[in-house]
C-alpha cells in the first residue's frame, strides 16, 4: 500500500509540475521596457499576403482567446525552438511565390517549397501545435539591410523577443539581428497588426 501511496503522490508531483512550467509568466514581473523587447505602437494595416490567408484560415485569425503577455524560457524551451527552428529551415527548399504559384505573394502553408512567410507560418504552427501559446508566437515583417521585405517568427518570452528566421540557424533576440523591424501580429489578436518601434541606426548592405 506503501509503494502505490508514493507512486501516486510522486504521479501527482509530476503532473503539478508540468503544470507549473506551462504556466504563464506574470506580466507585472517582466520588464518589457528592456532593450530585449521590442517597442510596440499602434494598430496598422495588415500585409495583403497576411489578410489573403486569413480569408483562406479564418479560424487562425482571430481574437486569441488565453493570451499571454509572455512564456517563461525554460532550458528545454530553448532547446525546442532551436530544434524546429533547424528541422523546417532544412525540409523546405527556398523559392519565391513568383517562381511556385506565379504570382507576387501568396501566403500558404508550405509543401516542400516556400518563401520566407510560408518557412513562418509552418513554424508557428509546428509550434502551437506542441502546446506553444499562439498570442506568443507573432509573424512580423522587416526591412532586411539591402532594402528587401523579409519575414520573420517573433517569439515573446520572459528573456526577450527571440528570432526565428530561415536565413539564420540560431535563434537571436530581434536586436542582435541585422534586420529592421516594421510590424506584427497583435498578442490579442492573429488577424491584426501593429507597429514596431525601431529606433536602432539602420544598417544599409554594402555594395
């Protein structure tokens, strides 16, 4: 009787502490002000590639419904991002929507084949998908240093915004980043937009 008492009360200890770890971090601890987080200002528009596949998904852009100012990094949260990071950048070959649906944008759900929002958005939904809360996991648009849009997977944590980015293996905070951040995805809701508040030097590509 002894053992099954200890097997239950270790049982529940596990469960509690998953629990624990699933937890969101409380908003009033984390210092959002901090360099490592970027600066938010108001709604914007909403990129066409962004609002066409919200018609095609409607489900996935709307308001968020538990969402959280942020998720605590633990060591095997690092770990994760960095393993789906590297699993998609190497399963999807590079190609521009011009190239594969023949048309200028075209926001989809890759297949073997993708530009840099489709590498986003299976990230986003491998993600969520392994219990990720998706008011933390925001698509954002940037300037990359030669002028071109680019896009990106702003991860919100207790650590600071972290990167993930099919040009890039590791997984950086937004500022060590050679990028200009221009917009994302709102915390309360998928389907809108704000501004970022950019106020490092731009860096220009040199010829």
């Amino acid at each position: 009787m002894s053992q099954v008492k200890s097997f239950i009360t270790a049982a529940i200890a596990l469960v509690m502490a998953v629990f624990i770890l699933a937890m969101p971090v409380r908003a009033d601890t984390i210092d959002f002000a901090h360099p490592a987080f970027a600066q938010i200002g108001g709604k914007t528009s909403i990129p066409v590639g962004a609002s066409e596949f919200c018609k095609a998904h409607r489900p996935e852009c709307g308001p968020n419904s538990h969402p959280v100012a942020a998720v605590e990094l633990t060591s095997r949260r690092w770990q994760h991002l960095v393993e789906v990071n590297n699993l998609i950048n190497t399963a999807i070959v590079p190609m521009t929507d011009q190239d594969y649906y023949k048309v200028t944008e075209f926001w989809a759900y890759p297949e073997g084949y993708g530009d840099c929002e489709d590498f986003v958005l299976a990230k986003r939904q491998a993600l969520i998908a392994d219990g990720w809360n998706p008011s933390t996991l925001l698509i954002t648009v940037v300037r990359q240093p030669n002028g071109e849009g680019h896009a990106v997977l702003m991860v919100r944590t207790d650590r600071g915004d972290l990167v993930l980015d099919n040009q890039d293996s590791r997984v950086l905070l937004w500022n060590e980043t050679p990028y200009q951040f221009l917009k994302r995805q709102s915390q309360a809701n998928a389907g809108q937009w704000v501004d970022i508040i950019d106020a490092r030097p731009t860096i220009v590509a040199s010829n």
